[in-house]
C-alpha cells in the first residue's frame, strides 16, 4: 500500500470517530445493529372435539394417547384431553321479512280432528287446526336452556331489525329465562352478519371451550357487517359451531301455502307478486343453508335442519345437549413467530382402532384461542 492510500485510510478513520463522537455528545442515539435472531414463542391451543365408535355413539373414556395431532404436516404435542363447562352462545333469528312462517304449525299445518268423522271430507279451508301456544324459536330456545350442562354459561343473542344482547353470560338458567321472556322480539328484516359479529365479540370475552348454537336461516337483509367480516370473526375464537336451519321447516310452510293460494285464492296480480316473493326466498334459503352448513363443518361443529316444528323443539334441542355433553378440548402445544402463518391447517387423528373424530380443519393462532 503506498503512503498516500495510508494516509487516506487514517483520515477517513479519524473522521468516523469524530462523527460517533459528535453524534454521541449531541445526545443523539448511534443505531444499533440489527439482531438476526428470531423469537418463538410456544403456545397452548385448545380444540373442540368430539368422537364416535364404529356405531356412531359417543365416546367418554379417552385419553391423550387415543389421538395424534398435525399440524401444517408437523405431528404436535398432545398436554390434555378434558372435559370441561362450556360457554355458549345462542343466537335466535326473529326476522320475518316473508310473513309469520317461524312462528309455528298454524293455519297452514289444517289438521284432521280423527274423533270427527265427519270432518274427514270437509274442504281443507274447513278442516280443524292447532296453534302452537307461542313462537317455536321461543320454545327451542326454552328447551335448551333449561337442559344446560353443569357449569355451562350461556349469552343469548336474537336479531331481526336490530342485534339485541337479551342475556349476558350468566350459569342461572331461571334468569336466562326470565330474560328471553321478557325480551323476545321479533322483527321484519334480518341483521344475521351483525348478530354472528355480536356473538364472536362476546366468545371472545371467554376462554376454554367456547361455543356458537344458532337458530338461522341464513339470509341478511340489514347488516352492517359483511358476511366475510362475519364468518371470520367467528372463526377467530375457535368456537364450535351447531347450527340449527330453518331451511326444512321452512320449505314445507312455504311450498304448503304457495299450494294452497294456488287453489283457493282468487288469480291476481297481488297474488302474482306473493307467489314470486315466496319462490324467491325459497331459492335464497337453498344457498344460505349451504354457507350455513359450511361455517359449522369447518368449525368441527354441526348443522342439524329439523323437518318440522315438533323436530325442531323438541328432539333437536336433546341433540344438541348430547353432542355438547360428550365434546372434549384437546389441548398440544405449538409454535408462534413474527414470520410464521397465523393461520393453520391441524388434523386430529384417531389412534384406538374403529375410533372416528369430528375437529376443526383450521384454526388461528391468535390470543383468542391460544395460551402461552
């Protein structure tokens, strides 16, 4: 090295020292090098799950070891398999936009008096018919609530118009009650987006095994929520997710009375347009069902559609309690990063042979259903 690049060499570093030293005296802060070194955190996550045998009946004597758990094609840690209180959600859709057709078998169920004989060959506008003693979305609602599990809290949630909190979470089944009777209210246009947003708000205030039960048929009119910023919102708590669909109840309330308008109602243009009206709404609940069925599928939940009101209040809440009762939280450990996906495929698989599992697919990896 010639002298002259020596002394350029020296120069050059006596000015950089300066410049540290002025910057230091000024008070200014020299910055730091970047660290490469990436921190991980190991986190608990909790999955609902529940199991069958080869018969389709419950499973309640299992163990960590009945299962193996993988994630993003990584096996996991299994800490716990337990059985523990729920919390649980109850949404009620109350919206009428197509006349009273929730409310139950009335008019449009006319059913033969069998001890009348002479009533048998009346005309069908003539015939006998029952009233149900009040809403079927109400009775549904009654029947689940007083069979809750030990230790089960519950919020209840109705929307029609507008998203109403009717219960706030509480283990008092009298005051659950107390409160749907009080506050029942129905309504002409739906708000389900918004009411599955107000339910995700309220999962979120609780941890361990959280779930959704809902009473829907799936259709909005009202919200402000978009049905995306809805669904998402759910599947971000890592609730379960049972649904109950109007769909076939409706569709036989519907298609009965488009049949008997056809028959006994003078043609019009009136006519006309209700005819289309119901059609129409007929074709809606057809794809709403299948969103429906989709968010609780993914969710490792479950959507029942009862065939009729009987089915509707009766057998299907003692359905929902017997699925909830036998669900397990599974508990393995995983890992979170600043560059990891926070969204994760897992498959619960069943170790005891004839043994089946229904899980989530998917889950976030979030504060909402982790713990560290």
């Amino acid at each position: 090295m010639s002298a002259s690049s020596k002394n350029l060499t020296v120069v050059l570093l006596a000015v950089c020292s300066l410049t540290l030293v002025v910057q230091a005296q000024s008070g200014r802060k020299v910055p730091k090098p970047e660290s490469s070194i990436l921190r991980i955190e190991t986190r608990e996550v909790l999955l609902p799950i529940n199991a069958y045998d080869a018969e389709g009946r419950n499973v309640t004597d299992l163990t960590p070891k009945d299962f193996i758990v993988v994630e993003n094609g990584e096996a996991r840690v299994i800490t716990a398999l337990r059985r523990e209180p729920a919390s649980i959600v109850l949404v009620l859709d109350l919206s009428n936009e197509i006349g009273t057709f929730k409310n139950g078998a009335s008019a449009r169920y006319l059913r033969r008096d069998p001890k009348d004989a002479s009533n048998q060959d009346a005309p069908v506008w003539a015939k006998k018919y029952e009233v149900v003693p009040r809403p079927a979305a109400r009775e549904f609602a009654d029947n689940f609530i007083r069979n809750l599990g030990d230790g089960d809290q519950i919020a209840i949630v109705q929307y029609s118009d507008r998203v109403q909190l009717v219960q706030d979470w509480t283990l008092d089944r009298a005051k659950a009650l107390d409160s749907l009777q009080s506050r029942y209210r129905v309504g002409l246009k739906s708000r389900y987006h918004d009411a599955l947003a107000m339910a995700a708000a309220k999962l979120g205030e609780r941890s361990g095994r959280r779930v959704l039960v809902l009473l829907s048929d799936g259709l909005d009119s009202a919200s402000r929520a978009s049905h995306h910023q809805a669904v998402a919102a759910i599947e971000q708590t890592g609730a379960s997710v049972f649904v109950v669909g109007w769909d076939e109840v409706l569709k036989l309330e519907i298609t009965g009375a488009i049949s008997w308008m056809g028959a006994h109602e003078k043609q019009s243009s009136a006519l006309g347009k209700r005819m289309v009206e119901l059609k129409r709404f007929l074709y809606g609940l057809d794809s709403a069902a299948y969103e429906l069925r989709d968010l609780a599928e993914k969710s490792g939940g479950e959507m029942l559609s009862p065939a009729d009101f009987d089915q509707l209040v009766g057998r299907v809440p003692q359905e929902l309690h017997r699925e909830l009762g036998a669900q397990y939280s599974l508990a393995f450990v995983t890992e979170r990063g600043p560059n990891m996906e926070p969204e994760r495929n897992v498959e619960v698989i069943p170790a005891r042979p004839g043994l089946s599992v229904r899980a989530r697919h998917r889950y976030y990896v979030g504060d909402e259903n982790t713990r560290k």
